[in-house]
C-alpha cells in the first residue's frame, strides 16, 4: 500500500497532537505524510474591489503553518516524505475528498473553530462518519509506548475491519492486543434483574467467549509476533471501551456496529469514544 497518511492542521493544540502522531504513524508503516490545511479565500460579488491582497495575506500565512508542519515532522520522522496542499474549499468536503486517495485520515479530537467546551468537534464526528477510509482521533496525552493496542469485536463487518488494523497496530509497535468482546447488554435494561426468570450467566458467558475465539480463529497464525490477550465482560460496549482506553495507546473499533438502526453511520460505541477515550481512537471503515 502506498496511499498516504493524511492528517489535517489548522493550528490548534489538538492538530498539532494530530500532526506528530501521524508522522510516528506514517513512520512504522514506510509510508507518505500528505499535511493539508483547509483555507477559506475570500470571495467578493461581481463589481466589488477585488479582495487580492487580502487572499495574498491569507494564503502567506497559511503556507506558512504548513511549511512549520513540515518541520516538525522532520524533527519527529526525519525519514518521512512530506508533501503539503492548501485547499481552498469547506472542511469537510476537503477532507472527505482526500480519504479517497489516503490509507488513514488522522484528525484532532477538536478544532481551532467552534466552542470550548465541545469535546470533539463536528468535523471530526462527521469525518468519522462518512470518511472512504480509517479515521483517527487523537485524543489524551503522551501514551505508554509499551501499552496494548485494543479492539472492540461484536461479530459484525466493520468490527472485522477494525481487528485487520488493529492486528497490524500491534504489529507495528510490538505490543500485545486486547480482543474486547462484551455480552449483550440487553441484559442490563431496567428491571431485567427483577425479572423471574433465572438466566444461566456461565451459559451465556461461555457463549461469549466463543464468539469471540471464532472471530479471532487464524489472526494467531498470520500474526504470531503479537500477544492476543482475550478479555469478555458483563458490561456495556462503549462503557468497557473508555475504561480499557485508560490503560491503552490506542482503541479501534468499526464506524458502525451490530446493534442500532441500519441507517445510522456512526454507532453509538465509536461516537462516545471520539468524545470520552484517553487515548487516540481509529475508526475503521
């Protein structure tokens, strides 16, 4: 594969966070770094004085955050070749566009645009959404290089996808992968407990636990350089995800899992992690 990482900068803290882990990323997989910022020339209506200096002004600064991105990058990833693209379009088609010719699009949790107190901008939910190829979220601080890299597996297409990468992402940073599987948590609807009916939880874990050993059947052989580490619990999906994200560099989970409506793109999982995890988070599409 020679697609590109792409990584999006606009000057914030968190695009910066986005910047340097994209450039470790493109790093183990001896790929390109494309670094594309998104300006907005300004247009005026016919017969108006032209805006000419002004869009000059622009466009100086804005190739000047990029060539200060490219040096950051050869302080991080000296080997990485690093091209940059000044886009003069909106955000989201910009980016979107660009997921069609990359192998990974890698975004901050939030923006320099919109309000502090959001967690994680509308950029980066919708790019989540409906970007052609993974997404990474960068979100918390310096990771533990040592940490496991975690999956979320529920036995759906995309949860499939997110175990191919994820696989890969312990590959490349020689670390153990945690196999998340919870039970249905269905089971934890109100007064489900009060029911009088018996429910035999070994059954059911035991069930569980297969699930996940027929999903993860043939990975051992294909990666035999990586410790897989089982884990199944009692718990709800997103819930379980953002605490293992606590004890992990890096989480990745499908775009859209088994449960929820067929129309919805992003699941419910996927779109709590972008806002709550302490590490980054690939959504895999």
């Amino acid at each position: 594969m020679t697609l590109p990482v792409t990584v999006g900068v606009d000057g914030s803290g968190a695009a910066e966070r986005a910047l340097g882990w994209a450039a470790v990323e493109a790093e183990l997989r001896h790929l390109p770094l494309d670094i594309v910022h998104v300006g907005h020339l300004i247009t005026v209506p016919p017969g108006e004085p032209p805006a000419t200096s002004m869009n000059a002004d622009m466009a100086a600064r804005c190739r000047k955050l990029l060539d200060e991105a490219v040096s950051v990058v050869r302080t991080i990833a000296p080997e990485v070749s690093a091209t940059t693209e000044l886009v003069d379009d909106g955000v989201l088609d910009a980016l979107s566009d660009k997921s069609s010719h990359s192998s990974l699009l890698v975004l901050g949790s939030r923006g320099s645009g919109g309000f502090a107190e959001l967690l994680a901008g509308s950029v980066t939910v919708n790019l989540s959404a409906h970007a052609r190829c993974p997404v990474a979220v960068i979100r918390g601080g310096i990771a533990d290089p040592h940490a496991p890299v975690v999956v979320g597996i529920d036995g759906s297409p995309t949860s499939d996808a997110a175990l191919a990468f994820a696989m890969d992402e312990a590959a490349l940073r020689s670390v153990p992968l945690i196999a998340y599987h919870v039970w249905n948590d269905t089971s934890f609807e109100p007064g489900v407990q009060n029911q009088p009916f018996v429910l035999d939880w070994d059954a059911i874990r035991d069930a569980e636990e297969q699930v996940l050993a027929e999903r993860l059947a043939g990975w051992p052989v294909r990666y035999p350089e990586v410790e897989i580490r089982r884990v199944v619990e009692r718990d709800r999906p997103a819930r379980g995800l953002v605490r293992q994200s606590a004890r992990a560099q890096l989480v990745v989970v499908g775009s859209r899992g088994r449960g929820g409506l067929a129309g919805m793109l992003l699941g419910s999982t996927s779109h709590a992690l972008i806002h709550h995890a302490a590490c980054p988070v690939i959504v895999a599409r």
